[in-house]
C-alpha cells in the first residue's frame, strides 16, 4: 500500500464526509440565521427560540435526505470492502 493510495483513500473518505453531512449543515445553517434575524428585529433573546427550531429543521433534513445520505455511505463502504484485497498486498 503506498502513500498516494493512502491519501487517495484518506481524500475520498473525507469528501464522502463533506457530501453527507453537507444537507443537514447547510439547513441547520440557514434556519438558525433566519431566527438569529428574527431575534434580532424583535429584540427577543430566548434560547430555546434559537435551539427548537434548528433541532426540527436537522430532524426534518434527516428525513428528507436520509435516504440519500445511505446510499452514498453505502456506496463509499461497497467501494471499500469490495477493494479489500488490494489493501493488505
């Protein structure tokens, strides 16, 4: 096993972590700059104004793109353990 399919491996293993996780940031993300606007505007400074809503929008995320998110694990762990030979030579 050399250091370029080390890195490779490592790359890979990386962007299949950015491309999953990416959905569930970005509307967690987005939801919680709506309600800092809203907070803002309204001079409301609850906690739990900020916390609820970005725990439904990342459960809601979940549920829309679970099953994407699956796939491209599964299709990222098929690549792995289908390659295991070449890895211990």
């Amino acid at each position: 096993m050399s250091e370029t399919f080390v890195i490779n491996l490592g790359r890979e293993a990386l962007y299949t972590v950015l491309l999953v996780s990416a959905p569930v940031l970005g509307l967690g993300l987005a939801v919680g700059l709506a309600v800092s606007i809203f907070q803002a505007t309204t001079q409301l400074q609850e906690q739990t104004l900020a916390f609820v809503p970005k725990i439904i929008a990342v459960f809601i995320a979940l549920v829309i793109f679970g099953p994407w998110m699956l796939s491209v694990l599964m299709d990222f762990a098929r690549g792995l353990l289908g390659n295991l030979h070449n890895f211990v030579q």
